[in-house]
DNA sequence: ATAGGGTTAG
C-alpha cells in the first residue's frame, strides 16, 4: 500500500479529523484517484466516517458506486447501494446504470427487479441510461422457464448468497401473473394487490454482503451465463423471454442507438432472428438511425447460424462502406460467419486485415480453423499469437486443443495441458471435456479417464469424448460400459454419443450390439439416424463379411447414401473378394460421382486380388484415359517433432538403406515364423520377386521400420495412414510386433490398430 | 448504458 493510501486510510480512522464538507471532498476525491486496489477499505472506512458526518455519505456513496461497478467490485457496488437507499438517499441516474449493471454480471435478477422499483419509485423510470441498463440486465438475465427469471442453476449460486429482506407493506409496483411472472410494472399499484404475490421490491432493511466477496467473475464462465452464445438460444419456447426489455423500451420516452442495440443484442442473442432483424429495419425507419458496430456485431452471429452467407456478406460490404471492417467486434463476428459457413479462407483474409486484433480476433479466427479441419493452421495462428504476445484464454484452450487430438501430437497436447494448469484453467468444463477427448484420442486412456472423473460435473460431451476414445482404440467393452453407465447416470445420449457407441461396435464386429444401439436410437431417444450412423453400421456389416446384409441396408437408407458409404462396402468387397457385389456397388458409387478415382482403384484391385487380370488392366485403362489419379497411399510418423511421411516404394528417405536392410532381416525372421507374402493383390504383370519386393515396401511397412531404428528400445511406435490398413500389412505389422517386442499403432484415419505380442487390439477386423 | 470467440462427430 502506497503512503497516500495510508494516510487516506488513517484520515478515514480518524473521522474527527475531518472538519468541513470541503476537506472531506478533498479526500473523496483523494480516494478516487489513488489505485483502487483497496476500494474495498476505503468504503468499509467510510461507512464508519459517515456515522460522524451524516451530511457527506450520500455524496460519497454516490460516487464511489461508480467506481466500484467501473473496477469490477460489483458486489461492493450492491452493498453500497443498500446503505444508501436505507440511509434514506435517494439514488440519482448516475447511481442506478451501474447498480443495474452489477446486477447483471452478478446474473442476480430478483434484487436487479428491486432496483428497478427503486428506479420507478425515485421517478427515474424515464431516464434514458437507466433504462438502457434495465434493458440490458433483463435481456441477459430472464430466461424463459416459469421459475420466476432464475434458471435452475444460478438458483443454486443465487441461493447461497444472503438475500434482501423480505418485501413487505411497501408501495412498491411489481404487478404479479399467477405464474410468478411479473407481467406488468409501474407506480402507485394498489397494495393489496401487491401483497400476496411473490412479489419483490426494495425495501431494502438488510445489507448485502456477500461470503463470496473475494470471487466476484468466473459465474459467467463456470455456469455458461451470457459469455456462451448456446446456452441462452431459447427463443422457440420463451413466450415471456423479452417481454420485460419490450416493455422499457416502449416506456422510454428517448431512445438512443444504444437503447436500440441494447434490444436487437437481446432478440438476437434468446434466439428471436426474426424479431432482431426487425428492429434493425425499424431502428432506421422510426428514428432513422443507421446500424452501427454494436448492431452490426449482434446481427453477423444470426447469419452464421443460419449458414447464409450471401447475407453475412451483405453485413459485410455494409461494413466496409461505413469503414466498419477493421472494427475488432465486427471483425470477430466477420471471421466467425465465414467459419461457421465452412469459408476459412475468408476468415483468414478478414483477420489478416484487422490492424489491431484483440484476444477474441485471435481466438475467432484460430477456432475457426479448427473446427474446419485445417488443424495445422490452427496451430500455426496459436504460435503467432503467443508470439503477438496476446494470453490464451479458457477459449483459446478449448479452441486449439481439438488440434492436438485429431493431428494426435500427444506431446503438443501436454505441453498445453501444462499451462493450463499454470493457468488455473483445468476446471474449466470445455477445456477439461477437451483434454479429456485429446488424450483418449491420443490412445492414452487412463490419463483421459483421470481427467473425466476430476471433473464436477460430466456432461454429453465429455462422456462421449471419453466412449470415442475407447471405441477408436479397440476397447469396445469399455466403450460400451461407459455408454451404459452413462444412461444409468441420467445423462441422455445425442446422435454424437450413439456414434461413439456404434463406433465401438463396430470395431470389435459386435453386430448384435450395433442393432441394439441403433434401434434404440430411434425407438428410446427419437434420433433418426444421420449419414454417419448409417455408415458406421453398414462398414460393421461389411467388415463382418455380411455384405448381402450391407447391400441390403445401405439400399434402404432414408437418406441418400453418400459416396463414402457405399465405398467402405467396395473395400470390404475387396478384402472378401467379392467381385459380383464389388461391381454392383462400384456402379452406385459411379452413378453418384464418375470420377470416384478410389472407387476404380477398389475395383480394379478386387478383380486382382482374384486374379482377373484383364479386367483389372481394363480398369486402369479407363483411369489412365480420364486422366484421374488415386492420391497414393502414405503413412508417416513423428520423431523428434518431425514428420517422416513414405509412399510405397519410396526410396527417397535419407535413412533408405537402413530401413530397407532392417526390413529385409524382418522379412526373413517373418517368414521363418509362417508369414506368407499374399501376391494375389498386385498386379499380374511383374515377377514374382518384385511382388513381394513391392509388396514389403508398403509405406505402411516403410514408416515401421523407421520407427524401429529411430526411436527408443521399448517404446511405442506410432504410425498413422491417410488410407485404411491393408489386409497384408497388417498380418506382417502383426509378425513384427512379436519380433521387436514393440507395442505398434498404426492409425488409419479413423481407427487405432494396436500390435502387440502378434495380436491386434482390433482382433483382426479390418 | 449496448456488440464479437470455446468442448464430443467411423
């Protein structure tokens, strides 16, 4: 503490000190000036100064209100606000914008609606920034359940707290629906009529002090409040939801661009698009006042969420015309619209235009790319903004974390799980949901687990993070139990969660199970099934060797099967060698795209894996003619922060001859042991020794064997594919397993093979 | 006194 502050201190002891009405200006303003770190000793100073000079708390209070509520000490403002209402002050409308406001980030409405009495019964009802911040306390805080305005969670904080007196025999103005919705306010109500309701006011006898004083933030974050667009989209059901904001705003006698703002922001964000684009038309025809960045802001995200952006564009050529473009809030929302209508490329190209991007610019544009896919730009924009030197958030965190899990650079991922815990942040439920899908994904499952049962609360998404992660990495017993416990636990499964479960079925060919799964689905839980539902069972049956069954299923479908589904039945085609389904199938995936170049690969390839030679070349003909090219098989594996990528027969590494040597003392050991190389599946036109020759430099193989003489004795070696695992390589990643005594993962895309001992977490189910 | 960014998807 600085010595001004100590000697304001001591002066504030000391009330005799204080001689006149001047001098004690002179200190209040003294307070003001100084740091207001210790705002929170002044005042409680000057309650006790105020006992000696009855003339000054009002004055004193006044202002320092303000600067509690501009310092973030809004329970101190609320607690200030009590003492001068009962040391009979009035309020002016300086005092009440900041109560409210308060008010509001407390997310406390029912002492917000006492301050509203307050503000009607001090005659300030028509005040233009009271009624602004009315506006804004009841657009954020009422929420559409009959339950009084709370929702059941900030019930739970809210009852906590010390409350306000009970209201009784006042002359206060709330008229009450037998719901306990107030439907009307306004003054001089009759008192009886006020009286038996559940009813607030503001008699306000009590003090508000809260035990929670030390912690005033973290509610938005902790309980998703108005900081989460999701959880307050609720206008299909919310007959009530703005009627309170409505009714200020048609009492205000003067409305500015604020107060319009104010109810535009609230439609938009309790999910009237209708109603807020509605204002925006009327806010330039009743008052001709054109939109500016605050409006323009809290339309973008209805236009994101509708995917449309045509109008999205719109609100940006509108933007630039204004030169609004470079706006941060604007900017934010710009490179969210693009996102959310899957144009990363423009998000990019608005946020590389912004000349001053903030924390949220940042965390837009980084999520955007994320949840696009474009996982290793993601990463890249958060070294950058690391570099920016702008802190991660709890958003940022939960943005970029994805990126480690699908890229599953588990390295990465811990470095990250690292500064959130500096942080502070590992309580956070998207970021805890987020590590808890990273480290399942990364195969590492206990640690995943720890986390998932760290948390207060598991929600959908971290359950079925957790059942994904089992199902990916074979381990379909547990997958299903979680699913089952789940269930037990009141936690209701979405499509996401019956995906998960489908998934773990399907990796461990538990086609009973997967029907269980299915028809429940649609029976229990009234999900029809989408594409990826349908896909995952019909690669289950397909992979089981069900492929009349499949065919069947697939032809039945209630959506138009996709490409991708009818292809992962090709593949099974293949490995069953089934050529008449093959080219029936093959067909269906023509008729819907002609240059499916996979779909003639498969097929050429089933018609050489049963030696139809001719067949096949004709294929390749065709391909060769059309001038499509499949893109090549390549696995690679990450050592020391690098990316060894190989195709087949790639020749091209450094450590070539090292890697082809290892493979050829592998191949002898091998085959010494019983593997036999199956030749069936290449081409018919080379000789025998160059079959296998190729066939023992599947990238697959390549990237193995790179594994086994860069990394360390013992420790898992970890390969990932862009193409399914062939039937070959996976019988031969078997035999090597057993061999080096490595654990191996070779992840193919979507699932995680692990070798260990010569068996397959998979049981040989590909 | 008003506005923008987040977790699960074979």
């Amino acid at each position: 503490m600085s010595s001004t502050e100590t000697l304001l201190k001591t002066l504030l002891r000391n009330p005799y000190s204080i001689k006149s009405i001047s001098q004690a200006k002179q200190l209040h303003a003294q307070i003001i000036k100084t740091n207001t770190t210790h705002l929170n000793l002044y005042h409680e100073s000057l309650i006790g100064f105020n006992a000696f000079h009855p003339s000054l708390p009002s004055l004193a209070l006044k202002s320092i209100i303000r600067c509690y509520t501009s310092n973030g000490l809004f329970l101190q403002t609320l607690t200030a606000f009590v003492k001068m209402w009962d040391s009979g002050d009035y309020p002016d409308h300086n005092v009440f914008p900041s109560v409210l406001k308060s008010c509001t980030h407390l997310m406390d409405l029912r002492f917000g609606e006492s301050v509203h009495g307050c503000v009607i019964r001090v005659g300030l009802d028509s005040d233009l920034y009271t009624g602004n911040a009315l506006m804004n306390m009841y657009s954020k805080l009422e929420t559409s359940g009959g339950n009084g305005g709370l929702s059941d969670v900030a019930c739970q904080v809210f009852d906590k707290m010390p409350r306000l007196g009970n209201v009784v025999g006042n002359d206060m103005c709330f008229e009450v629906s037998s719901d306990g919705n107030m439907v009307h306010f306004g003054r001089n109500l009759d008192r009886e009529r006020v009286a038996g309701g559940s009813t607030m006011g503001c008699s306000m006898k009590t003090s508000y002090v809260s035990p929670q004083s030390n912690k005033q933030t973290g509610f938005f974050d902790r309980f998703g409040g108005m900081s989460n667009k999701v959880s307050r989209r609720n206008g299909e059901n919310g007959a009530l939801l703005m009627y309170n904001v409505r009714k200020v705003f048609e009492m205000m006698p003067k409305k500015d661009l604020v107060s319009w703002n104010t109810v535009i922001a609230g439609y938009a964000q309790n999910g009237f698009y209708k109603e807020a684009l509605n204002m925006v038309r009327e806010m330039g025809s009743a008052s001709h006042l054109q939109p500016d960045s605050f409006t323009l802001s809290s339309v973008l995200p209805i236009f994101a969420e509708y995917v449309d952006v045509m109008k999205g564009k719109e609100i940006h050529g509108y933007a630039i015309r204004h030169g609004l473009d470079t706006d941060v809030y604007i900017g934010s929302s710009l490179i969210d619209m693009y996102a959310n209508c899957t144009r990363v490329e423009d998000s990019c190209r608005v946020f590389n235009l912004l000349p001053q991007p903030d924390s949220v610019s940042w965390n837009s544009v980084i999520a955007g790319c994320v949840q696009n896919g474009a996982f290793d730009e993601g990463l890249k924009l958060f070294r950058q903004m690391l570099m920016a030197k702008i802190k991660p958030v709890n958003v940022s965190f939960s943005s970029i974390m994805p990126a480690c899990a699908h890229l599953t650079t588990l390295h990465l991922g811990k470095q990250l799980h690292g500064r959130i815990i500096r942080g502070g942040l590992d309580d956070n439920l998207f970021i805890a949901s987020s590590l808890v899908d990273m480290y399942a994904r990364c195969g590492n499952i206990k640690t995943a687990r720890w986390i998932f049962n760290d948390m207060e609360q598991n929600d959908i998404v971290s359950w079925t993070a957790m059942i994904m992660g089992c199902a990916l990495h074979g381990h379909a017993n547990e997958a299903i139990s979680l699913f089952g416990q789940m269930e037990m636990e009141g936690v209701k499964p979405n499509s996401v969660a019956f995906l998960a479960v489908l998934t773990a079925c399907s990796h461990a060919k538990m086609v009973e199970e997967a029907w269980q799964y299915f028809n429940s689905m649609v029976r229990d839980y009234g999900i029809s099934p989408g594409l990826e539902h349908y896909a995952s069972v019909a690669d289950l049956l397909a992979r089981a060797g069900k492929l009349e069954e499949a065919y069947g299923f697939i032809s039945r479908m209630h959506i138009e099967p996709a490409g991708s589904v009818w292809s992962t039945l090709l593949a099974s085609c293949r490995v069953h060698k089934n050529i008449e389904l093959a080219e029936k199938v093959a067909e269906k995936i023509f008729s819907l795209d002609p240059n499916n170049t996979g779909a003639y690969v498969l097929l050429s390839n089933t018609y050489s894996a049963a030696g139809r030679w001719k067949e096949a070349a004709k294929l390749r003909t065709i391909m060769r003619d059309k001038g499509t090219r499949k893109k090549p098989a390549c696995s690679w594996i990450e050592v020391n922060n690098e990316v060894h990528a190989f195709v087949a027969g790639d020749k091209s590494h450094p450590c070539y001859d090292k890697i082809n040597e290892v493979m050829t003392i592998l191949l002898e050991v091998m085959e010494r042991e019983g593997y036999v190389v199956d030749t069936n599946e290449v081409l018919h036109d080379i000789e025998e020794e160059q079959k296998r020759e190729l066939l023992c430099s599947h990238s697959e193989r390549l990237a193995i064997a790179f594994g086994i003489i860069s990394t360390p004795v013992g420790s898992t070696i970890r390969v990932t594919k862009n193409l399914r695992v062939c039937v070959d390589c996976h019988i031969a990643t078997k035999f090597i397993s057993k061999i080096v005594g490595r654990e191996i993962i070779v992840r193919d895309n979507s699932r995680f093979h692990h070798f260990r001992d010569g068996k397959c977490s998979c049981g040989d189910y590909w």
